[in-house]
C-alpha cells in the first residue's frame, strides 16, 4: 500500500511538474500534511466515548466475498464495455466544449490507466476484478468512493483519527436533518471502507448524500414523476441514496417520487457508475450509452440513465425538474462548464442545485493547452429565467478541503413570465 501510494505521488508530481502546478500543489499538501493530523487529533479528542469505539476495524476489512456482496455480473460488465466503446467513438466528433481539460485530464492520466485498459480490449474477468474491489483501486479517488480514507488509514498514523471525525461529524450533520431515528444504508457494491454499523459498512459520503438527497426530494414534493439529471454524479452514491430516499415505486401505476435519474460524467467515470447502479437497483430498468435516446419523455422505459457528459445536449428543452451537480463544475474546464449551464438555461424546468467552490485552477494539459475553470460563484443561470434561492455555505467539508476558497451551495428556481422581476444577482 505504502509504495503504491509512493508511486502515485510521484505520478502527480511528474504531471504536476509538467503542468506547471507543481508549487501550488506541493505547497497544499505540506500545509495540510501539518494542519490535518493536527485538526483531526483535537477533534478525536473532544469525540464521546461511545464514538471512540465505533466499529472501525470491521468497516476497514475486506468485503469481498462476504455475505451479502454483490459480484458484477458478466452481462452488466459487457454492456459497460459496449457503452464506453460507444462513448470513445461518439466522443471524437462532441464539439470541442466537451473536451477534457485541465484538472480532470490530468486525473484520468495517473489514475485511470487500469480501469481504460481493461474496458478499451473488453477485459471482462479484468474489469471484474477491478469493480469488484471498487472504492479500493485508485481510479475511483475523488469521485466520491471511500479510496482516500481507506489509503488515510492504511499508511498514516492519524487516519484512524480522521474517519472516526469525520464519519461522526458527517452522521451528526445528517442526524440534524433526518427525522429521529432515520437510518442511512449503503449497498455492499465493491470494497467500501467505513464503519461497521450493525453488519452494514457505512462511508463517510453516505451521510453527505443521504442529506443531499432529502432535500431533493423535499424541493420535488409537488412534482409527481420528476426527472433529476445529476451532471458529474462521480461512482453514484447521490443516485443511490436519492433512489434510495425516495423508495420503490416504479410500474405500481400510482404516482412516483422519481421518475427518471439521469447521471452524466465522463465516459470512464460514467462506467465505474454503471457498475455501481445496476448492482444497486437490479429490479430497475437502466439505460447506457448506446442503448437508446438520451431522452427523459416518459415514453422512454427507463427509470435510470449512465450517460457520457457531452450527450447532456442531447436532452429537450424544458425536460428536467432538477439539475444537480456537487463538487464537479468548478473542477471542469470553464467551456464545459459554460456548456452544461447552457444545456440547463434551456432543459430546466424547475431547480439548478450546485455545489461548489470559487478557487481558480489555472491548468495546462499535457500538450500544454491552458485550461481554466470557472467558479462556483460565477456560474449564474440567466437572472430574467431563474432566481436565486439560497446560496450559503456548503454543510459537508472535508478537513481537506478547507484549502478552497469559498465553498458554496446554490439553489436556482426556473421563474420565467414575469416572476423574476426585481431579482438581481
Ligand atoms: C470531485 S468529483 C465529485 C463526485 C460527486 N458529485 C460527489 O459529490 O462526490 C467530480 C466529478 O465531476 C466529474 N467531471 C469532471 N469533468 C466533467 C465534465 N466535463 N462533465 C461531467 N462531469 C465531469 C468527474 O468525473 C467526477 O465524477
């Protein structure tokens, strides 16, 4: 684990070094190789006994093969492989918008190699033995896996600090929105690392998104059979747990929570995502790329879509309840992200929830085009068709990621015909 944590961190500087960013990034990790240990010590100190001794060496084992594990399965692994062969064919004629810049090229270069290997040559027993110790393998770092507290405790000597922290900080902030007693669960998909709560492995990111998704479903209380487009939904952990939230409720006839969740990311994100949703919902019916229109008219008999982000365009004016996007535009590439608000100007018909920070990432690919991003604070929704809600300070941070300026979320409504009159941004 140690010398394949060495190598990856001499990967990122390699890249780091040829980007231009090396200074930046090595100033952020010595500062928060001090400021982390440091916070994350204090705060374990001041935790109550009981939350000392959570379960945390039975969330850290390895799952796999444990009852209750779900196995990919061979004909979910080979549609996987067809839409991401799909996706790298449709991608090479997507308008430059869509091109992978700046933050996120560098991440698919170091830690994605396996992973497009394996997909690229149709591997399926490769891909299935990379899914199936999912959250552990590199390429799911920072899209919301549990990879970087599994590595935290593993090679450093206060990471069992920083989970119990952090997993109690997360749950506590989920506790003082969930009514009493609610629970959270996270299906045994991959290799999760967390604690063990009664049997189930809980990582820290569930109560983050269990949070998020009951707000959601709040804000969609009064719209019957809504449509939620996630772009950047990462490994699927917000669809999870807003399918999750929203409970059973497709083909009774009766009126559903949630009609249709569409997930947009990368095309190798977006398989990683697959993976995780179709072991996770088996009884839905779940669209991939190439398997028909990326659509949402409620003639199309699908309940769940993986889709890569350029076909975001592809979908209908007026055709979405909710928008949502977490820590994913303001690491994009600012023409991609310009591009996704235009697809939202015009498919949205009710919310724009983002959540996101205002650092500037100045970046250079490695054929040194420049890339930069555009903040989260820049990204306004035309104001004659949307009004602000609310924008305040994001609830769920990471002791890592307090090095970003301003962390915000926001929530847009769609208010054409008049109703945005006086609003100003
Ligand atoms: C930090 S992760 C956040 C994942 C998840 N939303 C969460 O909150 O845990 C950023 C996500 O944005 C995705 N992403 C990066 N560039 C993108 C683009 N141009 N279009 C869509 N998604 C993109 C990444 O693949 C990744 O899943």
């Amino acid at each position: 684990m140690l010398w394949e944590r060495l190598k990856y961190l001499a990967a990122k500087a390699r890249r780091a070094w040829s980007d231009g960013t090396l200074r930046e990034k090595a100033t952020r990790f010595l500062a928060s190789s001090v400021r982390i240990p440091v916070a994350v010590i204090c705060g374990y100190l001041r935790l109550p006994r009981a939350d000392r001794r959570l379960n945390i060496a039975a969330g850290f084992a390895d799952h796999r093969g444990q009852t209750g594990h779900r196995q990919p399965d061979p004909a979910h692994l080979e549609r996987i492989i067809a839409a991401y062969q799909a996706s790298q064919e449709a991608q090479r004629t997507a308008p430059a918008v869509w091109a992978v810049r700046g933050e996120w090229s560098a991440w698919l270069d170091i830690n994605f190699r396996d992973l497009v290997r394996a997909l690229q040559s149709g591997d399926v027993p490769r891909l299935a033995a990379l899914f199936q110790n999912l959250h552990r393998q590199q390429f799911t770092i920072g899209a919301g896996s549990s990879y970087d507290e599994y590595v935290r405790y593993r090679t450093s000597l206060t990471g069992r600090c920083y989970v119990l922290t952090t997993w109690c900080r997360y749950r506590d902030l989920f506790r003082s929105l969930a009514p009493a007693g609610a629970e959270v669960h996270f299906p045994l998909i991959g290799n999760p690392a967390g604690i063990d709560l009664a049997g189930e492995t809980i990582p820290i990111h569930t109560f983050r998104y269990a949070y998020h998704a009951r707000e959601m479903l709040e804000w969609l209380r009064d719209i019957p059979d809504a449509t939620i487009v996630e772009i950047g939904g990462g490994i699927g952990g917000q669809a999870c747990q807003t399918l999750l939230g929203a409970g059973p409720g497709t083909d009774t006839g009766t009126r559903r929570a949630i009609a249709k969740y569409l997930v947009f990311d990368l095309p190798e994100v977006a398989a990683i995502c697959a993976c995780v949703l179709l072991a996770a919902f088996p009884d839905r019916r779940i669209r991939l790329f190439g398997e028909g229109p990326v659509s949402t008219d409620s003639s199309e008999d699908y309940d769940l879509g993986v889709f890569p982000h350029f076909a975001l365009e592809h979908l209908a004016d007026g055709s979405v309840d909710l928008f949502h996007n977490a820590c994913s535009f303001s690491e994009m590439d600012g023409a991609s992200s310009r591009a996704c608000l235009e697809v939202i100007e015009r498919a949205c018909r009710r919310y724009l929830s983002h959540i996101n920070h205002d650092t500037r990432l100045p970046r250079r690919d490695a054929d040194g085009t420049p890339s930069l991003n555009v903040l989260g604070s820049e990204l306004v929704p035309d104001p004659r068709r949307f009004k602000r809600v609310f924008k305040k300070p994001r609830v769920f941070c990471l002791p890592e990621d307090r090095c970003h300026r301003g962390f915000f979320e926001y929530l847009y409504e769609r208010c054409d015909g008049g109703q945005c009159a006086g609003i100003v941004e």
